[in-house]
C-alpha cells in the first residue's frame, strides 16, 4: 500500500533500508463503490521508500476464495499531514 492510496499486489524481490521496494509480477488494485474491483497488470515495479505506507503478505488460500469483482468500496484516501 502506497501513501497515495495505491495498493499494489505482486512478489516482494529486494527491499533496502529506504524502503525502496522492487516487486515483480505486480498488478495495481482498483477499487470503486459503482464497478467493484478491477485490476491493472503492471508487472516489475520499484516504489520509492518515502512512498510506501505498509507491506504485508497475502494469505493466499484466502485470497482464492474471494470474489473480488463484487467486492464495492471506496478507494482509499492519500495520506497526508
């Protein structure tokens, strides 16, 4: 998750003491109250450390068993001080 309120999906391949990240196979999750959730495939990545807000790891047999395109919620907010 980014502090403009992007949340990214993919592989965490290196990560320094900036936090600068570097993720492969990444997609960018976009989220709408009207359309549901769609995805933008982006593939290998770097997110500037000052822009990264948190990393976490997916559960992925959770992650199956969720039905994403009808999952409707606001996008997240950037944030700001």
């Amino acid at each position: 998750m980014t502090t403009d309120g992007r949340i990214l999906v993919g592989i965490l391949k290196g990560l320094d003491q900036a936090l600068n990240a570097v993720v492969s196979d990444s997609e960018e999750r976009l989220y709408s109250k009207e359309e549901g959730m769609k995805v933008n495939k982006i593939g290998l990545y770097l997110i500037r450390g000052d822009n990264v807000a948190t990393i976490g790891e997916i559960d992925e047999e959770l992650e199956e068993t969720l039905d994403y395109k009808n999952i409707k919620t606001d996008p997240l907010k950037p944030i700001s001080n």
